[in-house]
C-alpha cells in the first residue's frame, strides 16, 4: 500500500482530460494554476490555505497512546441527494444523525470522497477515503475519516455509484441510500486516530475535530476507477505539515 498506484487506463484518462471542476468554478481546484498549492492565493479567505499551521490532511504517526473510547456515533437517518460539486461526489444526509464528542453534538451534514486518500497512515497511501462532516449548532466541524483498500467490490459503494452517469455537475438528484448502507461505511472495529486541523479544500478552516478509522474497508479497482472517471484527475490535496500535533490513539 506504501505505494498505491492508480491503473494504467486511469492514468490514460488523467493525461487527456480537461478539468471537469473549471465548469464548475475558476477559483480552486486539483490541477495546475487551480491546485492545492495556489489555494492561498485565489482569494482573501483562502489565507489559512497557505499561513494556516494545523492544515489537513496529514501524514498520521501517533504521537500518544491514548486508549480512546468508541466514537459516540448515533446515525438514524438516511440519504437525502448525491451531488456531483465539481471536486467530488457528496452525498447529503437528512437531519437527525449525529456524532457526539466531549459532551457536544455534531449533525452529520454529507460525506464525500477523495481518489486516492488525502490523509496516509504511518506513510501508506489508500486507493479511496471517505470524509463524513458534521456540524454543531454554533458551527464547530468534526469530520470521521474512513480509508478503503484494494479488493472485493464494495457493495454500499456499488449502490451509491449507481448514481454517477446520472450527476450533472453542480445538481442534486435523489439518493436511495438507506440507514443501514450509511452505517455499513464505517468500519466494524471501533480504533481510530484523533486529532486537531483543517478543511482539507477551501477556505481551509482550521479547528476541525478529526477521527480516522484505523482498519480500512474493501473497494474494487473497478469502483475506484469509476469514481476516478467521473474527474479525470486526482482530487486529493497533498499531506500538510504535523507542526508538532499531538496525534492521539
């Protein structure tokens, strides 16, 4: 896994694709003068894209052993739509599901994907990783983590893929995404990194709780191509500096 490597077919579409996100927008993206390395500059409120000291995603290498508790998730409602915005496929949930942490409660507001991972673990790369946002009621973010690894097709993903060729950039369609699928895309075992950073797009906000599965799930390359396609290019931003995080586990 140290050095994951998308297919040749992939790599094909890479090289002769046109930025399917400049439709979308000119402001930011994964490619040339929109990559993650300019972010900083597109805009004022980028800023902490380019000063910001707790930026994610990251390489994680646990800093101390924590023994930490199960996350507190209770997830009780379904999908709501799935959108294609132009830098990933979201898929937006419907009001009641939550995740609690240190007595505060965050709603699970969508999850999203990224090919490959945006965070590695102890420097392995995974073919595809999924972020679940939350959000509290005085806006605090807590995003859970959860990596995928080359091997047997996925079978929530294969439901959820269902959808693409029928996404137009920039609009929601319904999304049949049921309790049981949105559970089944977190991990069975309960180990997990935290720590402290960042939105991993802009404006790269920073004081965002993060909890990472440790144990990945299983994807087909099949899947991974797919959702790769759907791009052309990579939509992941590169590791950001640990600047002396704490990364507890």
């Amino acid at each position: 896994m140290r050095k994951f490597m998308v297919s040749a077919v992939v790599y094909a579409l890479f090289a002769t694709s046109v930025v399917a996100s400049e439709a979308h927008t000119t402001h930011w993206g994964y490619l040339g003068e929109s990559s993650p390395v300019h972010w900083g500059e597109f805009d004022a409120k980028f800023a902490t894209c380019k000063d910001g000291k707790m930026q994610s995603p990251i390489n994680i290498i646990p800093t101390k052993d924590e023994n930490l508790a199960p996350l507190d998730i209770n997830y009780t409602s379904k999908a709501k739509s799935i959108i294609n915005n132009g830098h990933s496929i979201q898929v937006n949930i419907e009001d009641g599901s939550t995740l609690k942490v240190d007595g505060k409660v965050y709603k699970l507001k969508q999850f999203h994907f990224h090919v490959p991972s945006e965070n590695n673990i102890k420097g392995d790369v995974f073919p595809l990783e999924a972020h679940f946002v939350h959000v509290s009621d005085d806006g605090k973010i807590a995003v859970i983590g959860v990596m995928f690894k080359e091997g047997e097709e996925n079978p929530t993903l294969k439901k959820i893929w269902a959808n693409l060729d029928k996404l137009k950039v920039g609009e929601a369609i319904e999304c049949k995404a049921d309790i049981a699928d949105i559970k089944s895309l977190l991990p069975q075992k309960s180990q997990y990194y935290s720590f402290k950073g960042s939105l991993t797009t802009p404006p790269c906000t920073e004081g965002v709780n993060w909890f990472v599965y440790k144990d990945p799930l299983s994807v087909s390359k099949e899947q991974v191509n797919s959702f790769f396609s759907q791009f052309g290019f990579p939509n992941n931003r590169p590791v950001q500096p640990v600047n002396g995080r704490e990364i507890l586990e």
